[in-house]
C-alpha cells in the first residue's frame, strides 16, 4: 500500500471552489436540520466518498447565517457561554 501523494481533503477543496455561490437561509426556509458529526468514525477528511456525500446534502440546503458547535472536551469551572455578538440563548 502506498500513501496518497495528495490528500483527499484537498481535491474536495478545488471541487467546492468551483461551484457557484451557495444560496444564503432566509426565515422562510423555516428550521435547518441538526447534524452530529462524531471525531474518529467516520474518518472525515480521508474518506473521498464520505466528503462529496455530506457536501451534496449540505448544497441542497440553504447556506446557515451561523453554526452552533458543542464540544463535551472542555472543563471550565464556571460553565461560561462566550459569543462574538449579543446572542438570544434558546
């Protein structure tokens, strides 16, 4: 077995740059779909197939003005919740 000479992660990256604007989420498209997306199974960014599958779904839904990421991996006494703007927690 020999090691890729290029890594998979960047032939998705010319392809994404190739396409047209994504279309922006406006409040009439209603709620986007929630998505979990665990480290370690999948490999993520190995995977070819795994990547344009993903992309695919995620261009046939209108481009989120923010996405929200939680991690268990961090400790913090107090719990804190930062932001960059004055946010409305739901």
């Amino acid at each position: 077995m020999t090691a890729p000479t290029r890594h998979p992660f960047l032939d998705h990256l010319d392809r994404v740059a190739a396409l047209d604007p994504h279309t922006p989420w406006t409040p009439d498209d209603g709620a986007l779909p929630s998505l979990y997306v665990g480290h370690g199974a999948p490999p993520l960014f190995e995977d070819a197939g795994w990547m344009r599958e993903l992309h695919d779904w995620a261009r046939a839904l209108p481009r989120p003005r923010a996405v929200l990421i939680v991690s268990a991996h961090w400790d913090s006494a107090p719990l804190s919740i930062t932001s960059t703007q004055p946010t409305d927690l739901v």
